[in-house]
C-alpha cells in the first residue's frame, strides 16, 4: 500500500497511464472499506474538491443506487468509484454519458457484450437481463455555491455470493467470461473514458452522447414496461429518449416522457 492510500498495482496502473487521465490524473485516491463512495466523494466536493477528484473503494457498507436502493459491495468483488465533476462539464445528461463511458471501457476491456438500461443500468443480455453495474449522480451545491456533480458507479468484477440481491438478478465480468479483470485495469479504461466523452460533453456534442447511448441500449426502444401512477400501474413500449435523455413510452396511442417515478421492465 503507498503512502497514498492506493495499492501499489493501482499506483503502477495510474502512473503508466497518467497522460491520459486528463482531470483524473493524480487524483484517486482509494479506501480499504468505506459506507459510501458517493457520500465520501461529496464531502470532498463540499470541501472544495478539483473536478477528477475520484474516490475508490475495495467495499461498501451501505453502498445506494438509485431511489435508496441498496447495491451489494463485497470485499474485492468490484470497482466501486464516484468521480466529482464541475463546471464547465455538468449537464443534465451525466448519467447517460457516464453510461455510454463505462459501457464502452468494459467492451473495450473484456469480452462482455454489456448494454444500457434506462437510465442508469449496466446489462447483459443472455435469454433475460442481469444487472452487472449501476450509476449513481448526484447533484450539489459547496455552501459557496459552487456546484458539483458527483457520479458514483459500481461494475460486478468476480462471481460471488451478494445476499442482498435475488439470484438470477445479477452478474458479473468473472460469471459472463470466466476471466478476473484486474481492477486497476478496469479502472484507468473507466477513467480514460469518462475523460473523451466529457471532452465530447463539454464541446457542446450532446447529439453524439444521445445517439451512442440509443445504439448501446436495444431496450430504449420496442420493450415492454409498466409504469406506476396514482390509479395503478400501467403498461406500454419504449420509443427511445428524447434531446434531454428522458425515456418515451408508448402508451395507448400517445407518446408519455418519463423522467422519474418507478418503472418496470417486463
């Protein structure tokens, strides 16, 4: 372990490739077992951390996905990260440049055929879905107003028991192709990604996050769903995102935008 905290595989992955980590470059900063990455990450965020500021973590306790779920984070099992972001490369589509980035470095990394699941999943498709990642964004504001985003992320790397999740619900890079990813290596891949597609945020190319976020994600169009509302729920069939990333449904003839609220995928 350095005296950064970091592993020394880690330190050697990040100083190898240090040229191409942009804002990330000398800013991880890793934790044996921490509650949250995100809380941790927006503390920092809170405290006046550089945009790139990434926390790593080797276990959650209490790692959250989206609305308050739980995400089960066993010792060594993933990469667990949140990454701070600031102006000028917020926006309201982080979530789907993050997962169009981390989409992108496990294909380029394994041999996993991982898809998007609106708005916030990582998915492999063999005869059902099963969940091999998930993204957290989180918006803030330091008591100087100035603003961050923290993006929080966890990948499934090995093949272990996650009590807190159904089995059959979830995989990983391990149980999909049978090889151990280091994580180090998967890590500096997630970081050089999120570095060219927030250069592609940042020169205003939005089109070109949406339309490589609709060809990752067969489900954002012609699926079944089922949407909860006041009189029960109710059922129709995706018809992609619109210009600010929210879902369209296809519901007895008329076309709903979805940017909340819970929804099933059947």
């Amino acid at each position: 372990m350095s005296d950064s905290g970091l592993p020394a595989p880690m330190v050697d992955a990040l100083q190898k490739h240090c040229h191409r980590l942009g804002c990330f470059a000398g800013r991880v900063r890793y934790l044996r077992e921490i509650r949250s990455t995100n809380d941790k990450a927006i503390e920092l965020a809170l405290a006046g951390a550089s945009e790139g500021t990434t926390v790593v973590a080797g276990a959650q306790t209490a790692g959250r996905g989206r609305r308050g779920r739980s995400w089960s984070s066993p010792k060594d099992a993933g990469l667990y990260a949140s990454v701070v972001f600031r102006q000028p490369a917020l926006s309201p589509l982080m979530t789907l440049m993050s997962g169009v980035a981390l989409a992108e470095a496990i294909r380029r990394k394994t041999k996993v055929t991982v898809t998007l699941k609106w708005p916030n999943d990582l998915v492999v498709k063999r005869n059902v879905r099963r969940k091999l990642g998930g993204i957290l964004a989180e918006a803030g504001l330091s008591p100087t107003g100035r603003a961050h985003v923290v993006v929080g992320f966890g990948i499934n790397l090995r093949a272990v028991p996650r009590p807190a999740t159904a089995p059959g619900e979830v995989t990983s890079i391990e149980g999909e192709c049978g090889d151990v990813v280091p994580l180090e290596s998967l890590l500096v891949e997630v970081l050089v990604s999120l570095v060219a597609w927030r250069e592609t945020m940042i020169a205003g190319r939005t089109g070109a996050i949406l339309d490589r976020w609709r060809t990752l994600s067969p489900s954002s169009t012609a699926a079944m769903v089922e949407l909860a509302g006041p009189s029960g729920p109710r059922r129709g069939t995706t018809a992609g995102i619109d210009a600010d990333g929210a879902l369209l449904v296809r519901i007895d003839g008329a076309t709903e935008r979805v940017v909340a609220g819970e929804l099933r995928w059947v």
